[in-house]
C-alpha cells in the first residue's frame, strides 16, 4: 500500500471497526481524501477491528487496510493509532468510544451517536475533557456534507429564506417491505437502539436543525410496527423489538413548525431523504434521489415570472465541489463520507473543534427520546431536554 502523505509530510495513523455497509464508505472515503483535498494530515489506513478474523482479513484486503484486530479494546491502545473510526451498531459506541478518548485517540462515530442519552451524555462529556487536551471528535452525520444541503444551509445564513416559518422532513425507505425479509440487528432494539426512529429519522433531525441552524425544542409523535416477528436463524422466528416507522411534528426554537417522517416500508422509495422549508422570503426543496439539485423559490421574483428554480449545486462555489469535477459533472453518495473526513483533518490540522460535536449528537439523542416518550404516552407533547 502507498504510504499516504501530504506536502509537508504529516500522516495520521487511522483503525476503523467494522467493516459492513459503512465499514466500506468509511474505507473509501479514507483511501480518497488526500488525493482530492489539501489535507493538513493524510490518513494511513494501519488497523481494521472486526470480530471474525477470516471476514476482517478479506475486508482488510479489499478496502485496503494494513492489518487486522479482532479485539477493539487492543486496537485502540495501539501506538501507530490517532484516530479511531467507529462504524460498530450503536449498543457498542459509548464503550468504544469512551476507551478511545481515554486513550488520546481522535475519534469518528457513526450516527447516531448512541443508544440512549445517558450514554450519549457521557460520551459528550468525555469528548469535551478531550478537546480541552486538542482531542477531537465528530458525529458521522454525512448528510450535512451533500453539498446542496450545505448550499441551503448558507441561503438560511444569508438570510434568503427571511424568518422561518415550516420545516418538512422525510426520509422514506423500502427495504423492510416484505415481510419474510430476515431478522437482523437493526431490528433488535438492545443493539440498535431503535428502529426506522434512530437509523435514519436521526439524519433527518440533524439536517433541519444544521439547515436552519436552529434546535428543536418539543415534539408529539407516534410509531409503529407493522411486522412484530420476522423470519430467524434456524427456521425460528424472532419478536421485532423496534419502530418500523415514526412520525411526529415539532417546534423550533425561532417559532417555526416542523413535521417529520421515518419509515423503512414507503414501496418503491429507495432513499428518498427529503427537506423543504418555507420562509417569510423564500422556500427551498431537497431530495437526496436528486442530490446534486436544490430547488429555491424567491419571494422577491416579480409574480409573472416567480417560481421555483433548480440549481445544480456541481460550480466550483458551491460547497467541497472547488475539489472535483467540472460544472454538470455530478457528485454520488459516497463523495459525502469524503467531504465529512475532509472537514474532521482539516479540523484536526488547525485545532479547532469539528462539527457535528458529539455535543450535537447528544442534542439529537435528546430528540429522538422526546420523541420515544411521547408515542409511548399517547402522542403528548414533550419538550426536548435542553443542555
């Protein structure tokens, strides 16, 4: 493997845990980032953690890792190790991680950042003694890193949008539709924590309150499990211990109303995440099965003209695209994990603090448990814990 270096030669020693669906991103995103972006470090890729030694070595080799270790606990004392990338189900983040910052280790970890608040608030707590040592971590929420999202979120600071007054979220999914579709960890909620609520509802939490750069301050929701048994190892069946989908509306701190959807059964809606906001000045519309499109309606346009109008966010102005192709050449899901790796070295490089904090993970936890509690009381109201 070609030893990955920067201009001045500083390199960061990088192990990840994991090595499915995210393990690969992850991987990716590692192995690409220097040769698009001006890093400050340039990641070595030394260790990959998984628990089947066969398995983790294949992943190795394929995703282009140094070596192997099958106890997470050994590979985050290793000494040619800075960072630890952890992209396990979430019942294993707070320990991972806690052990990781205890360590002097820089860390990424996957959304959401935990399977409860208590650990979430531990996990924030520990990150904030280590940044005061210049140790850093950051939440894996990639959404943020889609440049037309990033786009939206600067026409809200430029104030386009004027006050803002609805915010519409959803993020739709098919793949739990069948019903004979097996048991897997993500439906077991001492592993995952919840279900279509945490896995992907939490990207949508944290993309309006990045987007209008504002906090949720309550909620009244309601879930649902439409298979409460699936197909299991053996031929036996096994009780689903989480929410199929969730829905709930709420309210921002400014005023504004938000509605929210999550659901894994919409047929035929592969990843449809999608955001609009209305503002006293202007709208936007995002869907991410179109990601390199933002759609932005001007109050200020003339009537006999006015209408929504489609920007392809791929100009070199728009945000991380200076570092890839020419205008009209579009960007996939992937170059989002990119951009995220870009932003935390770059972070890394001058000091200063990444976002998402796990202090912004802990802010979306509190969300997602104000909306736990108030489907299990009936859909009451419940306001958001605040820091």
């Amino acid at each position: 493997m070609t030893e990955a270096r920067t201009a001045n030669g500083q390199t960061l020693g990088v192990a990840m845990i994991g090595h499915s669906f995210m393990g690969a991103v992850h991987s990716q995103a590692w192995r690409n980032v220097h040769r698009f972006f001006d890093v400050p470090r340039a990641p070595r890729m030394v260790a990959l953690g998984g628990r089947d030694e066969r398995r983790t070595k294949e992943a190795a080799d394929r995703f282009g890792w140094a070596s192997v270790e099958t106890d997470w606990r050994v590979l985050v004392e290793r000494d040619d190790v800075d960072l630890v990338d952890i992209c396990t189900p979430g019942d294993t983040h707070c320990d991972i991680a806690l052990a990781a910052l205890a360590a002097g280790k820089h860390v990424l970890c996957e959304k959401p950042l935990a399977n409860t608040v208590a650990e979430a608030e531990q996990m924030a707590a520990a990150a904030d003694r280590a940044e005061a040592a210049g140790v850093h971590s950051m939440v894996a929420f990639n959404y943020r890193r889609v440049p037309a999202l990033a786009l939206a979120r600067r026409l809200v600071d430029e104030g386009r949008l004027g006050e803002l007054r609805h915010v519409r979220a959803a993020y739709l999914q098919d793949w739990l539709s069948d019903a004979t579709a097996p048991m897997t960890w993500r439906l077991r909620k001492e592993q995952a924590g919840s279900g279509a609520l945490g896995d992907i509802g939490a990207h949508i939490v944290d993309a309006t309150q990045f987007v209008t750069g504002e906090r949720l301050t309550g909620v009244s929701a309601l879930t649902n499990t439409f298979v409460p048994r699936r197909p299991a190892a053996g031929g036996a069946e096994e009780d689903v211990t989480v929410d199929d989908c969730a829905l709930f509306t709420g309210r921002f701190a400014s005023g504004a109303v938000a509605s929210f959807e999550a659901t894994r059964y919409a047929l035929g809606r592969k990843n449809a995440m999608r955001l609009e906001i209305n503002g006293s000045r202007g709208s936007i519309s995002f869907d991410f099965e179109s990601m390199n499109q933002l759609w932005f309606y001007d109050g200020d346009d003339p009537g006999e003209h006015a209408g929504f109008r489609r920007i392809l966010a791929t100009e070199p102005e728009h945000p991380y695209l200076e570092a890839w192709w020419p205008p009209g050449h579009l960007l996939g899901y992937e170059h989002t994990f990119t951009h995220e790796v870009a932003d935390l070295l770059t972070a890394i490089g001058t000091g200063e603090r990444p976002r998402p904090s796990f202090a912004d993970g802990l802010r979306v936890q509190r969300v997602l448990a104000a909306v736990e509690k108030s489907a299990t009381n009936g859909s009451r109201w419940e306001q958001v814990e605040e820091e």
